[in-house]
C-alpha cells in the first residue's frame, strides 16, 4: 500500500463512453473507471456497442478507432490501447470483457484515479449509469451478496431506489467506506430462479468482475500494472533529477520525524491523503510524487525554507530542470490569482505587451495568448491562467538589464513589472508577494529590489514617452480590384503596447485604411500631443505614400494622415530576427541623441560603394539618401535598413528633393520625425514639397514581434 494516497474521495469522477462521429460524441454507451496516466477502463462489449459491432464481438477493434470518452465535465476522443475479448462464456457470466482506452489529451491533475479494494460479503455499494450530460446520473445502491470466486461478485440491489440496468456496465463497483473500486460492473445476472432467494430480488441481482479479477484478466496480457499510478510520471526514475532528490532527502531530512513531518504536508498541500498512524513515507515514493506532481517540490521547499534553508537550496536547482515542476505554491498561485484580479482593465488589455517588455530575452510566443483574448472580458481570466501556467514552468530572466544581473523566477520578474504599473495600494502586495516567494526559493531580496526599481524606471518612461501608435498594412492579393489592405493596429500608453481592436479580415482601400488608422490615431490625444504615427509595409511597400493617401474631410476636402500627425515607416522584413545586425541596431537606437545622419554620396553607383560607410560604425545612426534613379534609391533604401539603420530619411520628388533633403538633413536624429511632419505640413500641396519619406525607429519601438504570424486572431 502506497504511504501517499488519492484522497478519501465520496465517489470516483464519472466516465462515459460514445460513439464517435467526426470529433462529435454521439450517445452514450456505457461507463469506465479512470486509470492512471490518462488511462480507461471499460468493458470490451461497451467499446463494441460504441463501434455498432456484435455485442461479443472478439475481434480486436484496430488501434485506429477512435471512441468518445467524458471524465467529469472533459470530453476526450480515446484508441483502444488493450483488448480482452470474452471467453468462457455461459449464461449467467463470462471471463474477459475487458479495454483499455488510451485519452489522446490530458486531463486537469484534480481528476485523480480511484483505489482498487477487494469487495467483501455484505459490503454497501453503489454504481453510477452517465444518462447524458455529466451532470445526468443514474445511481444504483446495494450490497455485496457473494463473492464465490475472487475474480467475480454478486450484487443486490437495493429493494427501493434504483438498480444496475443497461448503460451501468463498465462503472465502477464504489464502496463509501473503503474509499474505493471494488470490481467493475459487466451486467444483470441471467441465472436461473434456483441462483436466487426469490424472483423480486433475481430481478435486482447483478455481478461484476472484482478488483482481483481485473488486475488478474491484465496481469494475462502484461498490462497489470496500468492499475497503479504510472511509475514512470514526470521524469523517470533512472533521470539524474530523481537520484539528485534521493540524495537531498536521505542526507537533509535524515530523521524519521522530519521526514514524516514533510510527508504529511505535501500531501496535504497536492490533495493526497496518508496513513495516521506517524508512519513516514520511503524515500523512492517521497522522490516519485515530487517529480510527479507538479507543485509538490514547491510544497517540500515551504516546509523547509525556515529551518532547513541548506536542503532548499540544493532542492531549488533541481527543480529548475524539472519539465513539469511548477514555482509556485498553491497557496501562492491563489494569493497571486487573487491580486491579478484586481488589476485595473487597461493594464490586463496590454498585457502582451507588458509582458514582451518584462521578458524580451523569453520566447512566449507559442505560450502567450493572442492579442483578442486579453480585449476580451470572457476570455481575460483564462489567458492570464495560461500566462501563469506557463511562467510557473521555472523559467529565470535578469532582474535588471545590467552585465551579471542577478537572476529571478519569470513570473517574479513580470508581477514586478505589473507592481510598477498598478495603483500604489494593489502595487505594494504585489511587491510583497514576489518577496515571500523570493524567501521561500532563498533568491537574493537585494535582485527582487533592483527589478522593482528597474520596473518603475520603466513605467516612468512609458507615462513621459509620445504616444505611439503602430500600423501594420499588408497588401492583399490576388485581386482584379485596385489595391486592397488588410489593417492591424497597436497603439501604446502609459502600461505599455495594446492591440486595437480592428476588422482584422476586412480588406481597405486607401482611403478607408487612412480613415480607420484616423479614428484610432484620435484616442491618443491628451494634453494636446499627439501620438507618433508607425506604419509597418513590406518591402514592396516602400515606394507607398501611405502618409499622402486621402482621406475624405468636411465640405468636399480630403485629409492626410503625414499632415495631421507626424508619421513614419519601418520595414520588419528587412532585418533577420536574431541576427548581429538587430543587435547593431538595438544600439544604434540607444545611440539617436548623440548620433549622426550620414549624407549618401550622389555619385553613389550600388549598394557594394556603401558598404564601407556604415560596416561596424555606431555612432552613424542613419542615412540620408540623395536625388539618385529610382531603381537605385529603392535598393539603398532597403540596403540602409536591413544593416540596422534606425533611420533613413529619402524623397519621391526626384526634382525637387534635393532642396527638401538640404533643410531635413540639418535635423539631429531624434528630432527628424517632427521635423519632417512640420515640412509636410507647412509644404503641403506645393510643387517644391519633396515628398519626403522617414524610416524611423527608437528603443521604445515595438519591435519584430508584432509581425509574428503566431499573434494572428483566431
């Protein structure tokens, strides 16, 4: 007998079996008992009714087949992974009758399997028929009335209330007292009169196979051992995580108290339950449940933080290597849950983008919840569940952006960040929080200090910066209909970037593309500044005025979006993601104060007689390029950007540029964007305007990411 055990549960969690249509559930067929590892019990003759075949059918269904299967409230498509088909048959019971279905997805850890216990004569017990809807039962009471063999039983029902019929088989046989499976339904029984006291109780009798006869009909094919919980959950136990375990907890918890001390409370803290009688577990079964259950170390750690703090810091590390081993406490989580809750909607909408901004050196983007699910209130409380589940998955970041920054837990580092941004009340728990969970893994409360003040350095740039707002317009193809955008807009404020709730699937002309970037542009307006105006095209995007487009205005006039507000460009598949030149980039932007625009030379020929001007110079942070062929500006302008030029200023007035490009070129770097949006203004409609165009970019840009397929709405 395990010393951790399932809980002392009232009933096992409900289990039906369907037929399959496509992924529909059709009806139900019967009912199963849960097994460890994702794992079914069932009757063989249930998966045949399920598959429409004879109800005895001894044919193994095929490992393809796909059955329907409901555990509680999750629905799960199931393969038949072991077949015992019916043999011995007679007409009052058989031998055999057993699958095994394999769930092709996991289910919440809270769903535990039940306990197997022999049944004994007398025993009170009940079955349970899932009618439909988890939530519909059929319950049947009785008792044990024989056990004649010890691989079957005989049951009585009760003489009022309901009695096992069709639909029962495959459930499991339930003894409130034990806690536990004793046998598994297979069916009424269809003796003969002299099998029983009286017809009125022959009409109540049925049988099942027993926890015996189970674990024997499996232990036939070798599948006996997929009754007890699965030996190799989480890591195995050859992996070095599990003998690293052993050896902390045989050489720190080295006396039979502390170790029945610890015991006892994992298993209170995961849902198990223990013997009573101050026994304490082996050290093989503590380590087993520590790599299975996922917040059982965390668990350990609380227990051990204030008066074994040497055996959790041998314990932390390990845990870090752990795929399946959560941070938290499940305390913790729900004091954190709790907190989170509370924030106010605008910081929960931007979360995306807080978050990118606490973890840039983290890669979420196969964890992190689309844009549209934080902008919606339905979907807010389970993306911030999947963030969580996530970052818990030990994950460490730098708790500053210094060289040899100290590390902390993701999580920290992010419910930091939130701290910076909340209200100063909600902020400060949140503050608190990260230092009792900072305590308890022995990190350094000198790092949890630099990050908080790392973090509020942060919000303050964020509340002093421009507004921003970032448009990404992507040509649609495939059209006879003059050219046709799809739009997607970001805009950020003082908690970070956002996404725009937009028609993401509609297709725009011009002039509708410019008036929704309008209506979007208009909520950043405060205290009369306006935003900066980011429009992301591709390559061939690049020779667009989208600046220029109009936009109809009042009385018959047209607006343009690069008059009303200062608007610039960048190309995001210019520069490969992850390369050195992002980096050249990355410090070319630190560098926009102090930096210089180099003028390119006219007599330039190609792209190979620029090389030399930019190669490894840092403090040449962009470029101005002259009247030069079109053909040739296009190619030096997509060359100027995918080096990591923050800045490329050029014009479509091939006549006149040249006396634009004199006057914006004086301009230092920084300046340049509203620099170029005063000339367009004041130039407007003027033969002489240059038609000046600004690929510009700082450090609080939005960087790749948001040109990441994976961030597409569903």
């Amino acid at each position: 007998m395990p010393w951790f055990r399932p809980p002392g549960a009232t009933r096992p969690a409900t289990v039906s079996v369907s037929a399959l249509s496509g992924r529909q559930a059709l009806h139900i067929v019967g009912a199963g008992i849960l097994l460890p590892a994702g794992r079914v019990l069932t009757a063989a003759h249930v998966v045949n009714m399920a598959l429409d075949r004879e109800e005895f059918e001894s044919a193994h269904p095929g490992g393809e087949v796909r059955l329907g299967v409901r555990v509680g409230r999750y629905g799960r498509e199931a393969e038949v992974m072991v077949w015992i088909p019916v043999r011995d048959r007679d007409r009052a019971r058989w031998r055999g009758d057993l699958a095994v279905l394999q769930l092709l997805d996991d289910l919440p850890s809270t769903l535990v399997p039940p306990q197997w216990k022999p049944p004994v004569v007398d025993m009170a017990i009940r079955a349970w028929q899932p009618a439909g809807r988890y939530t519909d039962l059929s319950v049947a009471r009785g008792v044990v009335a024989d056990v004649p063999e010890t691989a079957f039983a005989l049951l009585d029902g009760c003489e009022t209330g309901g009695n096992i019929q069709p639909g029962y088989s495959g459930g499991p046989v339930w003894s409130a007292a034990e806690s536990a499976v004793v046998g598994l339904v297979m069916g009424r029984l269809k003796g003969g009169q002299a099998q029983s006291d009286d017809d009125d109780r022959m009409r109540r009798r049925s049988w099942c196979v027993t926890a015996q006869g189970v674990r024997e009909e499996l232990a036939m094919v070798g599948a006996d051992r997929l009754l007890d919980e699965a030996r190799d959950a989480g890591e195995p136990p050859s992996a070095s995580e599990y003998t690293e375990l052993a050896d902390v907890i045989n050489r720190r918890l080295n006396s039979h108290e502390t170790l029945a001390h610890c015991g006892r409370h994992v298993a209170y803290k995961i849902g198990l339950s223990h013997p009573g009688d101050g026994s304490a577990p082996s050290i093989d079964e503590f380590v087993r449940v520590l790599l299975s259950h996922p917040r059982a170390l965390a668990e350990l750690t609380d227990a051990l933080y204030q008066f074994r703090p040497e055996a959790v810091s041998e314990l932390v590390p390990v845990g870090w290597r752990i795929r399946n081993c959560l941070l938290l406490t499940s305390g913790e989580r729900d004091r954190l849950n709790a907190l989170l809750a509370a924030l106010p909607n605008a910081i929960t909408t931007a979360m995306p983008g807080v978050v990118r901004d606490a973890l840039p050196d983290i890669d979420l983007a196969a964890a992190l919840p689309p844009d549209a699910a934080w902008l919606d209130p339905e979907s807010t409380d389970e993306a911030l569940r999947t963030l969580l589940d996530e970052l818990e998955l030990h994950r460490r970041a730098p708790a500053t952006d210094l060289a040899n920054s100290a590390l902390l837990p993701a999580l920290v580092c992010l419910v930091l960040q939130l701290a910076a941004l909340a209200p100063t009340e909600l902020g400060s728990e949140l503050v608190d929080w990260s230092r009792k969970v900072v305590d308890r893994i022995l990190d350094t409360q000198d790092a949890v200090g630099d990050r908080f003040a790392d973090a509020r350095a942060r919000a303050r740039r964020l509340r002093r910066d421009v507004p921003r707002l970032y448009v990404q317009l992507t040509a649609v193809e495939g059209t006879d209909a003059p050219q046709l955008y799809t739009v997607r807009i970001w805009r950020r404020q003082e908690y970070g970037w956002q996404r725009v709730s937009t028609e993401e699937d509609r297709s725009y002309d011009t002039a509708q593309a410019v008036t929704e970037i309008f209506s979007k542009a208009r909520t950043l307006i405060h205290n009369g500044v306006k935003p900066l105006i980011e429009l992301a095209l591709g390559r061939e995007g690049l020779e667009l005025d989208p600046h220029a487009w109009p936009s109809p205005g009042p009385m018959g006039t047209y607006r343009a979006l690069g008059v009303e507000y200062p608007v610039v460009i960048s190309c995001p598949e210019l520069l490969e993601r992850g390369s050195d030149l992002t980096d050249f980039l990355d410090e070319r932007r630190r560098r926009l104060d102090g930096g210089v625009l180099r003028l390119i030379d006219p007599s330039v020929g190609s792209l190979s007689d620029l090389y030399s001007s930019f190669a490894g110079d840092l403090n040449t942070v962009g470029a101005v390029v002259p009247a030069v062929e079109a053909r040739l500006r296009s190619q030096i302008v997509q060359y100027c950007l995918a080096i990591g030029l923050p800045v490329v200023l050029w014009g479509r007035g091939d006549n006149t540029w040249s006396e634009a490009c004199d006057h914006l070129a004086k301009a230092s770097p920084r300046q340049l964007p509203g620099r170029v949006h005063e000339y367009r203004r004041r130039e407007w409609n003027k033969p002489t305007d240059g038609r000046p165009v600004l690929a510009w970019s700082d450090s609080t840009c939005p960087d790749l990411y948001l040109d990441d397929p994976s961030q597409e709405n569903a």
